[in-house]
C-alpha cells in the first residue's frame, strides 16, 4: 500500500519540522552559551587561584625575608674579617719577603693579597652553602605547598624535587655567583686603583665597609641586596620547578607589589616553562615615555624568571 501526503498534511509535517529544528537550535544555543558560561567560570576560578597563589608565595618571601638576611649577613661578616685580615698579612708579610726594607714599610703584596684571596674564596663555598641551605629547604617546602595543594590541588607529583636537594642546588648556584662577584669587585679595585696611583688597601677596605653596612650609609649593605635579590630568585626558581614537575607547561610574569616601569614590560608576558622571558643581549624596553633606560639582559642563561634587577619583587606562575 502507498501512503500518500495530501498537500495540507505535507504543509503542517514541513511546518512542524521547521518548528522542531528551530526548538533543536535554540536548545543547542543554549547549551554553547551554558559551556561558554562554564568555561568563563572556570577560567576565572583558576585566574583567581593563580593570583592568590601569587600574594600567598609573595606573603611566604616576606616572613622568610629577615632568615635570608640573617645568612647573608653571617656570610658577609665573615667574608669581611676574612678580607681584612688577609690584608693585614699581605702587608706584614711584603714587608718580610723584602731584602732590602721597602721605602713604604707598610707597602701591601698585591701578588701576595691576590693568592690568599683565591685560597680563601675557593674554600668559602661551603660556608655559603651551610648559611643558605637550610633557609631555602624551609622555605621551597612551603613554596611547593601552596603552589600543589592550594593552587593546583594536586598530590606532589612523582618527580617534584626534594626541597633539601632544590635548596642544595641553589645554594650551589648562589655561592658560585657570590664568590665570583666579591673576586671580580676585589680584582677590580685593584686593577684601578693600580692604574690611578692610589692606595689599593684603602680602597679595598672602603669597599669591604660598603660590603658590612652600605659605607656611607647612603648605599644599601652587602647583605640586604643579596637577602632580597636571592629570595625573589628562590622563590621564582622553586616556583618553576614545582610547576614543571606538576606538568604545567607556560609561565607568566606577576608583579610582586612594587613592579617599576621595567618590571611593568614584563608583567603579564607568558613563556613556555623551559624558555627564558629574555635571552641573553635581548632588552627589556620601557619605550620611549618612559624615564627608565631599557635593560640589556645578560648571561648565557638569559631570563628564566624573576628577579630582573636588584630591588625587583616579581615572580611567575602558571598561565
Ligand atoms: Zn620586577
């Protein structure tokens, strides 16, 4: 049997279906727009994790502050005295190795200063490593904390490091740059100081003061600079390799509170999480409104993270 559709059935069937594919359209509008919604919630839970994350690590580096300035202040201390009395020996023993007494009896043996600097900065390592170790292993425990349980709300991943072995590693890496700067300031001074005619102890034990307590007391000690730049350094290096370990694969730049016209370049900008922000000879440019002078960014490990220069208080999350 054949069914046939008169043409008022066919009529209302195309009308109907027109009326069905409208209503299948509108519920599927508005299932998009409830994804849409969903998905705007989500980002804006997770853009709120990440900030709180921020403030909560930022508010950790501030209580650690004043221990990352107690072991920088031990390590300049005794860095100091130790310098001092190499001096005192350098010029006794000038004296000494003399034949003839030199014109200058107190004359400093700049070949003499020099080999005892060395001995002494290939030994100082350790004592670094013992001042700030312990300091950062607290302090990347607690780094790690807010960033698996709060911010991601993850378990420690499998391969998150050890804070003792994180801690370590950047003691290790801070003590290699410490050493290396105090040696390179040292060879300097002496080297000018040379050059000029002027007295190389006197000014090796100006800058040695400058080191104990900003001199003056317009500059900032020794101590003070290196708490700040190296808390914001651990903080942000500790940060990274915990995302990383937690699979987090892109980095974004924060401002810590009081980011500079520098700072402000860099803020929001995001980078995969094995890159650098700049690499090494690259420049962060403020633009030409601005007072600040851009920023050649140097060493072979260009810019991974925070800090960008001294006094900086930014850091990275995950983007
Ligand atoms: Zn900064």
């Amino acid at each position: 049997m054949m069914v046939t559709v008169d043409a008022v059935t066919h009529e209302r069937l195309v009308a109907e279906e027109v009326a069905l594919n409208r209503m299948a359209g509108g519920l599927a509008a508005e299932i998009a727009h409830g994804e849409g919604e969903a998905r705007a919630a989500a980002a804006a839970a997770k853009k709120q994790r990440q900030l709180r994350s921020a403030a909560l690590r930022n508010k950790h580096r501030a209580a650690f502050l004043p221990m990352f300035k107690r072991a920088a202040q031990a390590i300049v201390r005794q860095e100091v005295k130790a310098l001092r009395s190499i001096l005192r020996r350098s010029r006794k023993r000038a004296v000494r190795a003399d034949e003839e007494p030199p014109a200058d009896d107190g004359a400093l043996s700049l070949a003499m200063f020099d080999e005892e600097m060395a001995k002494f900065y290939e030994a100082f390592p350790d004592v670094i490593r013992r001042q700030f170790q312990p300091v950062v292993g607290a302090f990347a425990a607690v780094v790690q904390s807010v960033i698996y349980d709060d911010e991601l709300g993850v378990d420690p991943p499998e391969d998150a490091a050890d804070p003792d072995e994180l801690a370590a590693d950047f003691a290790d890496d801070f003590a290699d740059r410490h050493v290396g700067s105090a040696q390179g300031q040292l060879r300097a001074i002496v080297a000018d100081s040379e050059e000029a005619g002027e007295d190389t102890e006197a000014a090796i034990d100006e800058r040695l003061g400058q080191w104990e307590d900003g001199g003056d007391g317009a500059a900032v000690a020794w101590a003070d600079k290196i708490s700040g730049l190296e808390s914001v350094r651990a903080l942000a290096s500790i940060s990274k390799s915990s995302y990383a370990a937690a699979g987090i694969s892109m980095l974004v730049w924060m401002a810590g509170g009081t980011s500079c016209a520098l700072c402000d370049v860099l803020v929001g900008e995001t980078t995969e999480i094995g890159g650098n922000f700049r690499d090494d000879g690259e420049t962060v440019d403020p633009g030409g409104d601005s007072d600040a002078a851009p920023l050649k960014v140097r060493g072979e490990g260009g810019l991974p993270h925070a800090p960008l220069h001294s006094g900086c208080d930014c850091t990275i999350s995950a983007e």
